[in-house]
C-alpha cells in the first residue's frame, strides 16, 4: 500500500470535485436532485419531495461545506433541509429511509453547528424509523403499502444503512430502545439475509403476525437467489457502520463476509455490474455500488488487524481508480460526476445519472484526504 501515492492521487480528485462542483451547485440553487435530463439535474422538490433519495444533495452540500466552508454549499443543504419538511409531515411519505434522508441533512447541520431546530428533526425521523419495528419478527419494515398486505411483511437489506440514525438518536437521549431496535434488525439481517457464500439477499418477507420467515426476493436484481450489487454494497457498508457504533465484533465479522465476496467477484476492470449473476448480454453496470462498497471497504480497514488491512484498501482504490478513470464527467457544463448507474436491473433505463453515485463518490475521496465529515 502506497498511501502517499494515493493520498496524492485523492488529492488530485479532489481538486477537480471542488471544482466542479462549485459550478454545479450555484446552477442548482433551490433543487433537489435525483437524476439528469440531457446533462442538468432535475428537481425532486417539485416532482417528489418525499423521494428516498432527497437527502443526498443535502449531503453533498454539507461535504463540499466541511472541505471548503463556502456559503453556497451551506445555503443550498440548508434549502433542502428546510423543503424536507414537507416529507417529515407526511405520514404516507415517510418509511425506512429516515436515515438517507435526515442524517445527511439535519444530523449533519446539528453536528456541524448545534443548531437544535435541527436536532429536532432528526429525533422526529429516528422516532418514526423506531415505529416501524415489528417486535414479534424483529425486523423494521421497509416501504408502504402499494398493494394492501402485500409488503406489510418485509424487510430490505437497504435498511442496514438506515440504523445510524437510531444509533443517533441513542448517543443523543440515552434512550435505550433506539440501540435496541437497531441491534435487534441488524441481529434479524445477519441471520437471514447474508448467505453462506456471504452474498446477501434482498428482501426478505417474514410473517407479520407470527415472525416467522417465509420467502426471499431478487427486488432490484436480476432475479430470487442472484446478487444485486448495490444490496452487497449496502451491506458491507452497514454492517460496518454497526460494527463502529456497538462495537460488537459479530458486525465487523459479517461485513468482511460480505466484503470478502464482493471483492472475489470484482470484474478485471473494476467497473461493477448491476448484478453478479446477471447474464453476460447485456452487460450492465452500476456505479453505485462500487462507490457505496469503496466507502464500506475502506471503514472495515480501519478496524481489522494489520495483515488484513491491505485487502479491504486496495480493492477500494481499485473500484475507486477503475470509475475516476472510466466513469467520471468532470465537465462543468454536465451536473452529475459520476456516470453508469442502475437503479434496478429489471427497469427500463439503465446507466444514467443517480445523485448517490456523485454523493458516496465524494465521501470515498474525502475518507481519503482527510476532509470528510462522518455523516453515518
């Protein structure tokens, strides 16, 4: 491991990330992003302001504020933390993505400036995610009901992310049954939802009523029993996020598994499929998850002995390397960086623009350089 190198190398990046985005963000005052319509971002402030992923702008924002402290990033997370108002006093708008959402947002503003209007916020969300705890399946439910008694049973891997908003919330009030509710999924997730191969399903559909586990999902891969990256990439990821708030090593331990997986099915060229065990034709990708998995990876190296350290790091340079060089727009007439997203490998639409991609991205390279503010 060269770190001087790569540390330079990050540096480099960096540079052109600030500068990028210092033009981006002045073009997208009063947005909220998702994805780009011929090269610009939309706005999900208007299209839906209760969308998952409305967070992640806010999250940028803060990041390039933590590196710069140039006001334009800071109006613009503040403008989006303000307009989420509108999802956190909609019953029907708010489910298991409370974390994506505020942590990046309120959580962030409250950790950088105390601001108690802020603080608020995040302990109305960590309620709510609270309140989605199904204590006979011990599990969080994910999503709403789009068809009655359809989903009211499931669970997603996604919602490990999720958890640090509760471990938020219990460093904040001292309330127990925030560590608990978060423990006790992440001890359901560990159980049925990493594979002895240490891939990771989906979804996973328990019982309501009794607890009892009844099937497994492909969701957003290609299909039950195959290996949506993004869902290996969430995990690896959250386990770890565990793992540093509990210090329960059985965290750590599960998210090398998933690790050590993803890392084995690493393609040459470091570009991440949408799946694993997706067919060949079309190849499909989805940056994403390499930029979610480069993050998780790199936190996992922060705690494993010194022969093991290597592992996690140089696969998240190699991820990371393999999109800066392949799969990056670093022209400022284009809003988003990074290139080559996939929602889900069944939609329509493939390899576009997604603003997580551009958002774990930056955290990634300023985990590198030092300037990074721990959202999670």
């Amino acid at each position: 491991m060269d770190r001087v190198k790569d540390k330079n190398w990050a540096e480099e990046v960096a540079k052109k990330i600030r500068e990028k985005v210092s033009i981006v963000a002045v073009r997208n005052q009063n947005k909220i992003p998702y994805t780009t319509v011929d090269g610009l971002f939309n706005d999900m402030s208007v299209e839906n302001v209760c969308w998952w992923t409305n967070g992640f702008w806010g999250g940028m924002m803060w990041q390039l504020y933590n590196a710069t402290k140039e006001d334009i990033y800071k109006e613009n997370a503040l403008d989006t933390e303000r307009k989420l108002d509108q999802n956190l006093m909609n019953a029907m708008g708010m489910d298991h993505d409370s974390g994506f959402k505020w942590l990046t947002t309120a959580i962030a503003h409250y950790r950088l400036t105390g601001n108690q209007e802020s603080r608020n916020r995040g302990l109305l969300a960590a309620n709510d995610l609270a309140g989605r705890f199904n204590p006979v399946g011990r599990f969080i439910r994910a999503w709403n009901e789009n068809v009655p008694g359809k989903t009211i049973g499931w669970a997603i891997i996604d919602c490990m992310m999720n958890l640090p908003l509760l471990y938020w919330a219990y460093e904040e009030t001292k309330d127990p049954r925030f560590m608990q509710i978060a423990t006790i999924h992440a001890d359901t997730a560990e159980k049925y939802f990493i594979r002895g191969d240490g891939s990771v399903n989906h979804i996973v559909e328990f019982n309501p009523n009794t607890g009892e586990m009844v099937r497994t999902y492909g969701g957003q891969g290609y299909e039950e029993g195959s290996s949506w990256t993004r869902g290996q990439a969430w995990a690896i990821y959250g386990f770890a996020l565990s793992y540093i708030h509990t210090k329960n090593t059985r965290y750590l331990d599960a998210a090398k598994r998933i690790a050590n997986y993803f890392i084995a099915n690493i393609p040459d060229n470091g570009l991440i499929p949408v799946d694993f065990r997706q067919p060949q034709d079309p190849w499909i990708e989805d940056s994403c998850a390499s930029v979610i998995a480069a993050c998780g990876l790199l936190e996992i190296e922060k705690y494993v002995t010194e022969h093991e350290k290597h592992i996690y790091y140089n696969n998240a340079l190699k991820l990371l390397k393999s999109l800066e060089a392949n799969r990056c727009n670093w022209d400022t007439n284009t809003d988003n960086i990074v290139e080559n997203c996939t929602a889900a490998y069944h939609d329509e639409k493939h390899e576009f623009a997604i603003i997580y991609g551009d958002y774990f991205f930056i955290e990634a390279i300023w985990k590198l350089t030092g300037q990074e503010l721990f959202i999670w």
